[in-house]
C-alpha cells in the first residue's frame, strides 16, 4: 500500500467555514403562527362555568 505524500498547505490559504452561510428569510416567508384576532381573544377568556362563583 502506498500513501501519497501532500505537500503542506500554503500559508496564504484560509480555511473556508465549515457551512455556508446562509441569507436571512425574506420578510414576506416568516414562520409562525397565524390567527384571526377574535380567535386569540377566545383563548384568553375563561369559560363562563369557571367566571361564576360557585
């Protein structure tokens, strides 16, 4: 078995990084949730069995 010999790298060569770096997400494609206003609204309130006093 013969192992190839490589020449030492140059001392002008830089590393590049490891993954490219990548753009940041256009401003039309953010992830998140999406509900209508009255939805969330719904959520925050208590049910009316748990608002009346028992």
């Amino acid at each position: 078995v013969e192992v190839a010999l490589q020449a030492p790298p140059s001392p002008d060569y830089i590393l590049g990084p490891e993954e490219p770096e990548q753009a940041p997400p256009s401003p039309n494609c953010v992830p998140g949730p999406e509900h209508a206003d009255d939805e969330i609204v719904a959520e925050d309130q208590p049910y009316a069995e748990d608002a009346s006093p028992t």
